[in-house]
C-alpha cells in the first residue's frame, strides 16, 4: 500500500520555469491537500480539494495554480518559478474533514523544490 | 496573528526527561486538535488526535486540550532518543465540510541519551 505518492523528489528550478508537482493517493480520499514548509514557519496549505471537481485556495495561493485530475490526483503547478518558491512540498489526503467528520490526514514524503 | 502559534524551539532533553509541548489558537471552530510528528525529511505522521476538550493518554504521550483557554498540550513521559523529531500541533472546524488542517510552526525535539 503506498499511501500518497509525490513525484519528484528533488528539483532545481531557474528563475522563471515552470513546472508540475505530482501527487497520486490509493487510498480512496475525497480530500487532497498542497503545504509547503519552510524553517521557522510550519506547514501553510497553499491549496486544498475537498472532493473531485473542487479546489480553494489556502493561506498561501499566490504563484501556483493546481488541479484535481481525478479522485487519486493533484497536481501543483509553479507558471513562473521565484527564488521564494524555494520549499518543501507535501500533499497530503483524508476523507472529508468537517461537518462533525475527522480522519487522519496522511502525508507523502515531500518534494524539495530549490528555485536559482 | 496566525489561527495556530507554536513555539518552535528547539528543545533539548536528556533521557527519561518529561517534555511539554503547547500551541495557543485564535478561532473557536476548531473542534479537532491534532499533533503530528515529523522526523528529519521525511512526511508527517499523525501521533495523537483529541476530539473537543478533554486528555487523550497513548503509552508514554498524553495530550490534553482546554477550549476555554484555547491552549493544547502534548506531554511526553520518559523521553527516549527516538523521540528526537519536529512535533506540529494542527487543528481543525468541524462545522465545514472540507475544512483542511491549519497547522503550528512546529518544535524541534531532540532528546540526548
């Protein structure tokens, strides 16, 4: 079972490229989530999907754009790589939280993106 | 001010010692309180979840919420060096459908034998 799958692992971007972040879960979640984290500040949601076919922005939207490709897939997309872009990415799953509903949110192994 | 504050240390113990880790939060919708544990690059991993206010206890980890102060607390009884590792508190609303965890900064934990 291999929980949430994040591709790739390492990148190096130049200033101004633009890339995908995969994310694949087989774990049948409704919700998908994009954090990046950097030292000092935590986890910040950039972007999350509660269900197939819906998508919000999170504290930190401003430079990515995403999509929920099916119920398994979330991709993150960087149009214009920054220099501030320099992160780790995790996606994470769970079922739907709220409305008196909780489950555990499971995270990949992150994505260590370094924006030159 | 951010909905979640952690102070992120770092924090260093010896072994067997007792460690507390707390987080303050602002928004009152918050009714799931969660702490997540997070070893040198890898993927966070859930460690203990408390519905509303009330202790949880887990082997050697206790975590306790107080909503009227809205403070939680992760307690860790004789502490081992595997426990050294980044602690993230994270919560959650229960009153929306598809609310995402809002999570702490995190504390840096490192526990020498």
């Amino acid at each position: 079972n291999a929980g949430v799958t994040q591709t790739p692992k390492f990148q190096v971007l130049k200033t101004g490229q633009s890339m995908t972040l995969q994310c694949a879960q087989d774990m049948n979640h409704n919700s998908m989530y994009w954090y990046r984290q950097d030292p000092g500040m935590g986890l910040r949601l950039i972007y999350y999907s509660a269900s197939e076919g819906t998508t919000d922005k999170g504290e930190v939207p401003n430079g990515y754009n995403v999509s929920r490709l099916n119920k398994r897939e979330f991709s993150l997309r960087l149009e214009s790589a920054a220099p501030s872009q320099t992160s780790v990415y995790f996606c994470a799953s769970s079922e739907v939280q709220g409305a008196g509903i909780w489950t555990e949110a499971f995270f990949g192994q992150g994505t260590r993106l370094t924006v030159v | 001010q951010k909905e979640v504050e952690q102070d992120p240390g770092p924090l260093s113990v010896p072994e067997g010692a007792i460690v507390s880790l707390n987080c303050t939060y602002s928004n009152s919708a918050f009714q799931y309180f969660m702490w997540y544990r997070q070893y040198s690059r890898k993927g966070p991993e859930l460690l203990m979840y408390t519905y509303s206010s009330g202790n949880k206890e887990d082997g050697r980890f206790t975590a306790q919420v107080d909503k009227s102060s809205k403070y939680i607390s992760l307690f860790i009884r004789d502490s081992q060096p595997s426990d050294s590792a980044t602690y993230l508190c994270a919560m959650s609303a229960a009153n929306q459908a598809g609310t995402a965890l809002i999570f702490g900064k995190g504390t840096t934990l490192s526990v020498s034998s």
